[in-house]
C-alpha cells in the first residue's frame, strides 16, 4: 500500500473565519482528521463525510492522549495510505508541537509537510485593540509558556524571570492563568514596575472574547474577580494599555465581517 502523508496546519486560533484558504483545500480532501482542543466546531464540518475525525486535545491537568501516543497515531494513519491533517490551534510550531511530530514523523519516513496558522500571541492581543509592538510604546515581543515541562518547585513557572522583568518590550505570555498570580509576583520580585500595564484576554478572537486591563500588581486579583480563566492570553507591557477596539466603544456593527 502507497505510504499517505500529513499536513501539520494551524487553524488560526482555532476559529472558522481565520483560516487560510490553504487550509480550507486540505480539509476538503483529507480522510483523516486529528484535531487539537480549542477548535471551532464548524472547522470539523468541513471535512468530506466520510473523514475519520479523531480528538486528541490536550487542557492543563487532562490530557485525551500523550503526546508519544500522537506521533505514532499519526504514523500508523499515514501508513494505512490516509491523507491525515493534523489540526491545531494557532500556529504548529508556536507551543504547539508541531516541531516534535514533524520530527517523529520524518523519521518514519512519512511525507509531511506544515500549513502555519495564525498563532494566538498575536492574534490574540489584536482582537483585543492591542498590538504587540508599537514604534513609540515597544519595538520587541517575546512569547513564553507558563506551563512548561519541568517546573520550578513550589514557585510556579521555570522561566527566567530575571530577564523577562528587564525586557523593555510587550511580554506574551500563553498557558498562563493557572500560574497567574505566581507570574505577576516573581516579575514585580525581579524588578517590573507594579504599574506597568498588564491585560488577561479570554477567549480572544471569538464571539465570547473578554477582556481585562489592570496594573501588573492588580491583574491576578481582577482577573480573577471578573472570572477569567483559560483559554487566555496574559499580556505585559505598555501595548497592554492601549484599547484601540475597547468593549465599550463598539458599535451596533460589532462583529459584522464585510468581504470585498
């Protein structure tokens, strides 16, 4: 039997209406869906009827498969001669493992290939009014996890917070909220200044999209009086501050799309 192939292709924040066209054609045509959590639902409708959709997400403390487990699902499917797309939130290769399984999968001789996606530490923040760089406000933006895979003990995220409190530019930060307060703290421990603008966005760059701006030193505690939690997007930095699509500002034409 002829060896299929995968395409690792990223569903621009998981939501229908950012998807590349390229994406679109290979849904279309694919037999095998592997889907990450986080995806618009219309985004598995769009495969043939008889697709094979599989569930593989992953949310912090449950995890559907491990991520040993997809690689080889990946391979077997390939091997069966199935054309498999591979479909993730955002962007593959930004937090998304997509390097790990185009790795495992090249050296299983499978042909693959990568449609990028639009990642959620940009797209996220621009939904919200916010971007990350700003020629007057920042010129640089560094993207962090803050769920890695080997924590510091008892103190949260193993990140070097000593360097990321002294970046003058807009700090992403992606799988955050469950270390929140621990992140703010360690910053403000290793020099931020408490009032440096800060925002959580939940949601972001869907209809339920929310958002919340506060000091550095204030954010755990409004993010969690307003009820946010994952998914969301922290964002630390001056850009933070601005609103240029605030909540309260839009119109009766909010989320209208209009294609030329």
């Amino acid at each position: 039997m002829k060896t299929g192939s995968v395409v690792l292709a990223g569903a621009g924040c998981g939501d229908a209406s950012l998807l590349t066209e390229g994406v679109h054609r290979y849904l279309e045509t694919c037999e095998t869906l592997v889907y990450d959590d986080l995806i618009d639902g219309k985004l598995t409708g769009l495969v043939p009827e008889s697709c094979e959709k599989i569930y593989v997400g992953k949310r912090c403390g449950r995890h559907s498969m491990k991520q040993e487990e997809i690689n080889r699902l990946l391979i077997e499917k390939a091997r069966e001669g199935r054309r498999v797309v591979r479909l993730k939130g955002g962007d593959p290769y930004v937090f998304g493992r997509g390097g790990e399984e185009f790795l495992a999968l090249s050296e299983a001789g499978i042909p693959c290939s990568c449609l990028p996606g639009i990642t959620s530490a940009i797209a996220v923040p621009a939904a919200a009014g916010s971007p990350v760089t700003h020629r007057n406000l920042s010129r640089s933006v560094t993207i962090v996890t803050g769920t890695t895979a080997r924590e510091g003990r008892g103190r949260g995220p193993d990140l070097d917070f000593a360097t990321l409190a002294r970046l003058d530019g807009t700090l992403v930060i992606l799988m955050g909220m469950h270390h929140l307060e621990t992140i703010a703290a360690r910053l403000m421990e290793e020099g931020k200044a408490p009032d440096t603008p800060a925002a959580v966005i939940m949601e972001g760059a869907t209809s339920r999209q929310r958002c919340i701006r506060a000091p550095l030193r204030e954010l755990a505690v409004r993010a969690k009086e307003a009820g946010m939690k994952a998914p969301a997007v922290i964002v630390i930095g001056k850009t933070a501050g601005l609103a240029l699509l605030p909540e309260e500002k839009k119109g009766p034409l909010a989320g209208v799309r209009v294609d030329i």
